[in-house]
C-alpha cells in the first residue's frame, strides 16, 4: 500500500478540512493501493463520514479571530506551547507513518510554520517522502499575500522542499502565479487541477422538499453560511429581510446555521424563526448537496466549498463574501459575478431590503426559465489524485503531467436548463 499523509489547515471555519477530506475520499476510491492519514485540528471532523482506508490524528484545536490572531481554542495553553505540542504530534506522525507522499493545505510551513521541523527533518531521512503543496483558487488580495510569502519566505520553501503546487482553480478565474507575483522558480511548480465539483446529491430532490414540507413547485430559498463561527450576521439579516416581506410574498426558506454558530446565536435565530412560518431551521447537514439540489436559490457566503457547491448543482447563488481577516471570498465572488455565475452583493450593501430584493431577482429570473452560464471543466479532485499517483509511481501518463485543468465559462444554453423541477 502507498501511504499518503494529509496536513489539513484548520483553524477557521469547515472548508479547509471539507475539501481535504474530500481529496482524500476521491484518493482512496480511485486508487486501491493507497491508504491515507489525516492531521486535523478540526473539532467537527467526527461528524462527517469517514471511507475504509482512511483514519485520522485530531491535532489539539486552534482558534482564529477575525482579525487573524491565533490562540488555544479548548486547551489552557499558551500558544507557543500549543504549537510545540502540535508540532510534536506531527513530527511522530510522520515518522511512525512513513509516508511515501505528504500534501500540505496552504501554509508551506504550516499553521505558526508548526511543519517546519518536519520539513527539515525530511532531508536526513533514509527514504524521503514526495511532498505537495494543496492551494485554492484565491488566498487574499495580491498586496497581503505577497507580503505574507515574502515575510515568511514561503516561495523558498516552495523551491527547497516542495516536488509540487497544485491549485484547485483556474488561471482564467485567477492566475495565482501572475497575481501574487510567483518567482520562476516557483511558478514552474504550479499545477492546475480546476475547480472541485462536488459528490452528487445522495437524496432525490423530491424527496428532500417533501421532508421540508415544500410543495413540488414552490420556490424553496436555502440561507447557510458554511461552517457558521461568522454566519450569524448574514443569517440574522435574512431573517429580518424575510420579517419585512409581506406574508403573501415570502418564499419558503430553510435555514443552515452551521455547527460553529455560538449557541447563543443559534438560539436567537430559532427564535426569529419561530415567529415566520415560512421559516425553517437546522444546525448542521452533512449533505449539503442534497439540500442546494432542493433549493430554487441559495443565500451563502462565499467560501471555496460553497461556491463550488452553488457550481456543481447549477442553482442560483446570492453570495454575501466575508471580507475579514481576508479578502479571498470577496474576490472570489467578484470574480464569479464577473462570468454571471452567480450574484455578489458586497457586505457594506447587504442591508436585509437590499438582500431580500437580490433574492426576489433571482427566483423572477428563474420562473422565467433564464438559464445559466456554466463551468465546463471541474475536474478538481481527479486533476488532484492523478498528480498524487504520478508522484508516487501508480500512474504513468504523459497527458498528467501536462495537466493545467482550464476552467472556460460556457455561455447559457438556450434549452430550458434551468427550471423548478430537478
């Protein structure tokens, strides 16, 4: 068995240990001979399904603020005694796994470069590990992210210990190597997988809306912000925005709050909730392509998973992007907006009129059965594991290592690929 070891970056939200465990589960169903160990930090790991020859190490919790500081989310630890403990942990991980193959979410040296000991200890190994760097479409502006690889001297890192860098986007969204100013040296490391379509819906659409009490064409508006530690603002002005409409124009709406929402803010938007009929509420959905495949429209920020999700399911999108500690949900929904594949409506305008209207646009577009543009390349996950199994010697193909996945918007078909039914 190949044995793949997967660092996830953690300390914010679910989307980075969603989309490292999704790239594990297309390893491991796509290839026999691979076994696969995750290192996450993430409290909400457990909740999500995990396939036969995949296991995990649960790294003690960091947290981070909105303002990008980090601290010891559960432990009484200061925080550089957090790390070292982290550090440890993976440093034994690694040794005692042996991997033939470790990949890297973001952060070349890691989450306070608690890798970088490992990364250093790789050279006076007997049998040194491949190792790959995983990025997604967008990580900040150009300004802050330059200045964060040039400070930390990630470019170099990328020179001295990384065999590869695959990016989970598109140059024609946004070419990372141009925008945040790679090096050659760098740049020619880089790999292009496409964006991450996500698993189909488990669940028939019908049966989904028929649980929700939604009749079978009754529009059905899904609000979700993602993990939900910073949603609440978005889910609170829904709620207001829906308290305003008249009762005969509110459409049926089902709310995700998300696991990380504070109870407390849970609470407070169950009992908004209660008091609109049209009104529905969950915590937390670990299918939520089920749930986007029974809505008409969806009201979300704009992380990574949630757009690819929005993308994949071909419904109509109202993102709402954070814009702290960074800037990457903001340009990425602009970006988005730009090709007409969903709707940006900027924090600052997001007043609950204003999203509300956003949301009425959208359904009147799609009773009038306005269709779509599209991506025609979201080969994500298998741009991903075919470069994983070329480094490891399970795939020999010349056109892997030409991959650089480009994502083209296709115009809208004219056929009615757009309607209420699924």
């Amino acid at each position: 068995m190949k044995r793949v070891l997967i660092y996830s970056h953690d300390t914010f939200g679910l989307g980075n240990v969603r989309r490292m465990l999704e790239v594990a589960r297309h390893l491991v169903q796509t290839s026999p001979e691979v076994t696969v160990l995750l290192l996450t930090g993430s409290p909400m790991l457990h909740a999500f399904r995990i396939p036969p020859r995949i296991d995990y190490i649960k790294l003690p919790c960091l947290a981070r603020d909105t303002t990008g500081h980090y601290s010891s989310r559960s432990l009484p630890l200061d925080l550089p005694d957090l790390v070292r403990l982290r550090a440890n942990l993976i440093r034994s991980a690694i040794v005692d796994f042996a991997p033939d193959l470790v990949l890297v979410d973001k952060k070349p040296f890691g989450v306070q470069d608690e890798l970088a000991g490992a990364l250093e200890s790789f050279s006076r190994m007997r049998r040194r590990p491949r190792l790959v760097l995983l990025l997604r479409d967008i990580l900040d502006s150009a300004a802050a992210t330059q200045g964060v690889w040039q400070k930390n001297g990630y470019y170099e890192a990328v020179a001295t210990h990384y065999d590869q860098v695959l990016v989970v986007g598109s140059p024609e969204i946004f070419d990372l190597r141009r925008e945040y100013a790679f090096p050659p040296f760098a740049a020619a490391k880089v790999r292009y997988c496409g964006y991450i379509a996500r698993e189909a819906a488990s669940r028939p659409r019908a049966h989904v809306r028929a649980s929700l009490n939604v009749a079978p064409h009754e529009p059905l508006v899904l609000v979700t912000p993602g993990g939900g530690e910073d949603g609440y603002h978005l889910v609170a002005t829904a709620l207001e925005g829906l308290a305003r409409t008249p009762a005969h124009r509110r459409p049926r709406t089902h709310i995700v709050c998300g696991p990380e929402m504070p109870e407390h803010q849970q609470a407070a938007v169950g009992s908004a909730a209660a008091c609109l009929p049209e009104v529905s509420v969950q915590t937390f959905c670990d299918d939520m392509m089920s749930l986007i495949g029974s809505a008409d429209v969806a009201v979300t920020m704009g992380g990574y998973n949630t757009v690819c999700e929005l993308l994949t399911s071909g419904r109509r999108g109202v993102v709402v992007p954070r814009v702290k500690p960074g800037h990457e949900q903001l340009i990425r929904a602009e970006r988005m907006a730009r090709h007409g594949l969903l709707r940006m409506l900027p924090p600052e305008a997001a007043s609950p009129a204003a999203l509300m209207a956003e949301v009425q646009h959208q359904l009147d577009a799609l009773a009038r059965s306005e269709p779509l543009p599209r991506l025609t390349t979201m080969q994500g996950l298998e741009g991903v594991a075919r470069s994983l199994r070329e480094l490891i010697g399970l795939e020999d193909d010349a056109e892997a290592s030409e991959l650089e996945a480009s994502m083209l918007v296709a115009p809208p078909a004219r056929a009615a690929s757009v309607s209420l039914a699924s």
